[in-house]
C-alpha cells in the first residue's frame, strides 16, 4: 500500500498559519521555558510573551530541546496513521535538535529526519519545497533526499536591532552590546554551513538599514529561485516591513513575498525589532 506522507517543521519554522495550511505542513511545538515553567511554543507561550516576562522579572526565558520520547509519540501517531515522515529541525550547528530527532526516527521505518542547516523561515522555505515535491508524488524517502541538496541554497539573512538580549544570553559581551548602542550599530547575522555569524554592522535608523541589507543581497543579484522571499520579523514595524518589501519588489521579480512572525525560539535571542529575508539560489 502506497503511504501518504506528513511534512513537519518544528515550531522554530517560523512559518505564518496561512502557509502551513496552503501547504500541509504540521508543526511541532518545542519548549520555551519562563523560570521554572515549562511552555510549549506556539501553544500556551508565544513571543510577546517573552519580553512582557523579561520586562517583569529581568530574566531571559530560555529554549530547552525535546526528549527523543516527545519526539516518538508523534511519529508514532503518525505512522500508525499510515504516513510517511519528513521532519525538519534547525541546523545541528546550533542545537542538539536534529540529533534527537535522528535517535527517534531509527525506532520507525518510514520516518525521514532532516537537518535543515538552517533557522527560522531558512527552515520553513525548505519544507515549503519538500511540501510541493510531496504533492508531486515523491515518497518520503526521496523527498529527503531531494531537500538536503537544497541546503545549500538558502540564503537567510537578518538585521538585529539591539545586542542586549544576546548580551544576557550571552552571546556578546557587555562591551559589544554597549558600543554597538552608542554608535547606533545594527548587525548583520547571516547563515552560512548551518551558522550564525555577524557579517556586516550597519549604521542608522532600523528602517534605512533594513532597505540596505534588502539593497546589499538583492539588487543585481543573479541566478535566484524567484518563487518565493520570506520576511520574517518580531515587532520591527509595518514601516519597515513595507520598506523591506518595496525594496525587494524593487530589486527582484519575485513571485511572492510572505511576511512571518519570529517565533519564540529566534526571538528570544535576538529581542524585538529583529527583521529577516529568506530566499533560495538556483
């Protein structure tokens, strides 16, 4: 009997409820943790959330990864269910995650890990093109197999806004976060074989250096999969938003341009303010 086959994302996609649906793609909520709290992102914690708790008690929440256990009793269902699995995590370089999907997949045959090599909506715009291979007719497996080659070709892109939550993450020094304020610096994070890495710093209001970085990696670029750009943001404005989305209607053809939410995972990190581009090379 030909198997159906499930696309999952875990809830660090990133992914607006409009394109998990248009696309069948199933999300795992993962844990975000307010002191002692235990939540699930995306379901009884989301990002306001985050900041409303820093505000109030002056501590960062924190992400923790599943159990192979949470992991088993979704596949589990599933497979039961007579599906295939195609599951993607954020990239091994950053968290265990994908690892213990891994471990979990090996107790089912018909379960297909795979390390996006990426984060956010980097992640997402993977499992929108293994949802469109899977509508196709591709088995799980192949649809894998296909994907993984795809890694390489994701280009996510994001411009901070302040350093002070990853100053109290620690993921900057006191002294980083405190310059980068004075003189009105704004990273830019960009991955790269599956990490994070600070590859340009920007100078001015969030909205001008937004249209830069749109400027910086779009205009004039060539050999791009025009399908789809992704802007993903928590709080960043609807200024900016529309300036990011002018700019690269402006520089690219692209077919569409899906605004998202930063989920708690990315935003925890970053902080509000913290606006992203994905898109995909040919």
């Amino acid at each position: 009997m030909e198997r159906k086959v499930k696309i999952v994302a875990d809830s660090t996609c990133d992914l607006n409820p409009e394109l998990l649906e248009r696309y069948g793609i199933t999300v795992i909520p993962l844990n975000v943790n307010l002191g002692d709290k235990s939540c699930l992102d995306g379901v009884d914690v989301h990002t306001p959330d985050l900041f409303e708790y820093f505000d109030r008690t002056g501590k960062l929440p924190t992400t923790s990864a599943p159990t192979p256990a949470y992991y088993e009793e979704f596949y589990s269902k599933w497979t039961r269910e007579g599906y295939e699995v195609v599951h993607f995590s954020i990239s091994s370089e950053l968290t265990v995650t994908p690892n213990i999907a891994k471990m979990a997949a090996e107790k089912f045959d018909h379960v297909f890990p795979v390390d996006s090599r990426n984060v956010s909506c980097g992640m997402g715009i993977l499992a929108i093109k293994a949802a469109r291979l899977r509508d196709r007719g591709l088995s799980g497996a192949e649809i894998r197999d296909r994907v993984l080659e795809m890694t390489g070709k994701v280009r996510t892109v994001f411009v901070i806004s302040t350093l002070l939550y990853m100053y109290k993450g620690g993921r900057c020094t006191g002294v980083q976060a405190l310059g980068a304020n004075l003189l009105n610096l704004k990273p830019c994070i960009e991955v790269k074989d599956g990490k994070m890495g600070v590859t340009k710093k920007y100078r001015g209001s969030l909205q001008n250096v937004l249209r830069k970085m749109v400027e910086d990696k779009l205009k004039g670029a060539e050999g791009l999969d025009l399908s789809r750009l992704l802007i993903v943001h928590y709080d960043a404005g609807d200024g900016a938003v529309a300036a990011v989305t002018q700019a690269a209607r402006e520089y690219q053809g692209f077919e569409e341009i899906a605004v998202n939410q930063c989920g708690c995972s990315v935003s925890v990190h970053c902080g509000p303010g913290t606006l992203g581009i994905i898109y995909m090379v040919k």
